[in-house]
C-alpha cells in the first residue's frame, strides 16, 4: 500500500491484492476513523497485477490523513484484513517543506547491525516529522545473501590502513 500523488484536495492510494477483488478505503482526520469516509477504489485484476488505487477527494488541507484499506473478494464479497496508513493533505499557502531521502537500503554484503539497535536511519528520519519521503533505489538486496560479519581488506579510514570487520 501506498499514498501520495498529494494534490490540492485530494490524494491517490496504491494497493495490490494477491486475487480479482474491489479497493475499499475509509479515511478521517482522526485515527480513529469514527466518522470516516468511504471511498470506493478500482478493482485490482490479473490485467493489472492485481493493483488498484482510490482517489481520496475532498480532503481538508494541511492536515493529517488517517486511512484503512481493504479489499472485497470479487467472487466472494468476503473483506481482506484491514490495513492501516497516514498521510498528509497539502497546505493552505505556500511554505518550507521538510524532507528526508534515502536509497538503495542494505546491500553489498553489508546489512543491519544489531550491535546498534538494528537499522536506525528510518526512526531518525521520522523523528524529523518529514512532510515528504523520497526513497531512491533499492529497499531491499535479494540477490544474495547478508553474512553476519563482512571482512574488508586494504580499507583506508582516517588516514589508517588495514583490515576491517564488520
């Protein structure tokens, strides 16, 4: 699932089902979803890969979109499990918008350091309360596998040669 596509009023969902099945979308300002909208999304089809998108209309600006997503089986009528996100509306008048940026997550032999509480990059980055996320490249290496431990060689850090581990 993925929002954004962020216009003056109005948002664009993306969601993928794993068989023929019609989006179903409720959104509010409230993470409760007490009085949420309903929107009725595209039906995600063999033709399509099985995705479909919702264009949230009539949004209230510069405000915070809490949304959950299902899918209605087209043979069945039986809804998928809920599935939850949050965007934001764009503002009133122009302003400073704030952003963070990340690409090609893990890779070359080099993974997630448990040593330092696992892959920390995506916490601070939402700690900096981003009105935009860019992820450039990839979000995972599936080619081969991550070892535990990396040994480099003739590696130069602060003007000191040798052999690093990591």
């Amino acid at each position: 699932m993925q929002g954004g596509d962020v216009l003056d009023g109005r948002a664009m969902l993306w969601c993928r089902a794993n068989r023929p099945a019609r989006l179903r979308v409720e959104w509010d300002t409230r993470p409760s979803l007490r009085q949420a909208r309903r929107v009725e999304g595209t039906i995600a089809s063999a033709a399509h890969d099985f995705t479909a998108r919702a264009d949230l209309s009539g949004l209230p600006r510069n405000q915070d979109i809490f949304y959950r997503v299902r899918f209605e089986d087209a043979d069945s009528g039986v809804l998928s499990a809920p599935v939850h996100g949050h965007l934001r509306s764009a503002p009133q008048v122009r302003g400073d918008v704030r952003f963070v940026w990340s690409g090609d997550t893990v890779g070359q032999g080099f993974g997630i350091n448990p040593d330092i509480g696992g892959m920390r990059i995506y916490n601070a980055m939402r700690e900096r309360n981003p009105d935009f996320f860019l992820h450039s490249g990839d979000t995972i290496y599936a080619d081969n596998p991550i070892p535990a431990e990396l040994t480099v060689e003739d590696v130069e850090i602060d003007g000191r040669s040798g052999v690093l581990t990591v």
